[in-house]
C-alpha cells in the first residue's frame, strides 16, 4: 500500500473554505430535525469549548493509521504529535493556513479536517450553511434491522473544497443521535463509498461524540475510530475525558 493511497484514504469528506466554522448568510430553509440533532451533540454549550483533543485511527486492509490532535476552536490552533518530534504545540492557525508551507496546506490540514469532521459532522451539518439539507423520513437501516429517519447533507458541486459534490446521509434514530452513515464521493473521487455503523457514544462534558464506526469502504472492510478524546471548558485548566 503506497503512502499517497494512504493519504486518499484519510480524506473521506468535505472541506469547505479555510474555517471549520465558516458559514455562508441566504442559505436555504433547513428542516428542523437538523438543528436538533446539533442540538443533541452539544450545540447550546459550544461556546464554553475551549479545546478539544482526540486520535484518529483508520484501519482497513493495508492501511493503519493513528493520529493525534488537539484543537482550538476559538484560536483555530491546532497542534499534533509526530512520530519524529513528538508533540508539536500550536503548528499552525487555520486562519493563516494561506501563509504556511505546502506540506501544512496539502497534507496536515486535510489531515486535520477528515477527523474533525468525522468526530463532530452532526455539528458541521449544522455550521456548512453552504450544504443542501433534506429530511427524507423514515427509512430502513443500510444494515441490519430497524429504520430510522434519513437525513441528506449534500454539498455542492462548485464553490471550493477538496471534494465538491459530496454527500452524507445519515440515519438518525428518535434521540437524535446518528445511528448510520452512508458517504458518497461526488464526481469520480475515490474512495467512492463509504458505509458506517455510528456506535460508541461518549460525552465529555457538554458535547456527545461517536466514537466507533464498523463498515466498509468501496466494499472493504473498514474500522475507523477515536480514542484519547477530551475536551477543555472556558475557565478550567482540567481536561474532561470523554466516557
């Protein structure tokens, strides 16, 4: 498995714009379950985060991949542990990303971007006002038995990013929480598809995170999780795990 593959494999989302946070004004009328579900994953108290730290790992045959962070969200700092330097305070800001070098623009940033979104898309849903957002109702599980309310994030084809054109539908159950994924690259993008159970719930103080994800990608077998999550509150130097 060459070490470019390994990088493709990393980035299964959107990226839209230089912030995370960044939201687009006349955006289209969403339906109501959308705030909810932000709601249900910590919204109301998003303003007391003052950090979060998590390690993203992927596996997959060939692939092995654990990385950590720790994020800023007020700053946008971010910060990571290498293998050769150990851990690296403060790298780089995501405001001044236009400034850093190429390895940063093209490699750690998307890096960083592909957890983030994995650990807090409910949340993102919510803040890419840029995405097209439908309630489809009630539809079988992907897997498994059951059913639960289908809910289409899809963004859109032009407008900037490293994969235009992607989709996320999720299905979410009656406590608001994702309970199945199903990921469409847009255009020719590979990896095309990927499908994931959401299991593994913790909370680390206000905010609620999935933690597990068993699926596939482009029908191989997929593991994708988060250990080492925790998060830092306004006024506190004490780091919250996430249990």
């Amino acid at each position: 498995m060459t070490n470019s593959w390994c990088r493709t494999a990393i980035r299964l989302l959107p990226v839209f714009g230089l912030l995370i946070l960044a939201a687009t004004s006349g955006a289209q009328t969403r339906p109501p379950i959308l705030e909810q579900i932000a709601k249900t994953y910590g919204l109301d108290s998003w303003g007391q985060v003052e950090a979060i730290r998590f390690t993203f790992n992927l596996q997959f045959p060939g692939v092995n991949i654990s990385q950590p962070w720790e994020w800023e969200p007020k700053t946008g700092k971010i910060s990571l542990w290498t293998p050769f330097y150990g851990f690296q305070k403060g790298i780089y800001v995501r405001s001044e990303l236009s400034s850093q070098p190429d390895d940063v623009k093209k490699k750690i940033d998307p890096e960083f971007t592909n957890g983030n979104y994995w650990l807090l898309f409910p949340l993102h849903a919510f803040w890419d006002t840029s995405a097209t957002v439908t309630d489809q109702g009630t539809h079988k599980l992907p897997v498994g038995q059951g059913s639960a309310e289908l809910v289409s994030v899809k963004y859109p084809a032009e407008g900037g990013g490293y994969t235009p054109g992607d989709t996320w539908n999720l299905y979410v159950g009656k406590d608001n929480r994702v309970e199945y994924l199903l990921f469409h690259h847009g255009g020719n993008l590979k990896p095309a598809v990927v499908s994931a159970t959401w299991t593994g719930y913790k909370k680390a103080g206000p905010l609620l995170f999935s933690t597990e994800h068993r699926g596939t990608i482009d029908g191989k077998p997929l593991h994708l999780f988060f250990t080492d999550v925790s998060v830092k509150l306004r006024g506190s130097d004490t780091w919250v795990k996430a249990e």
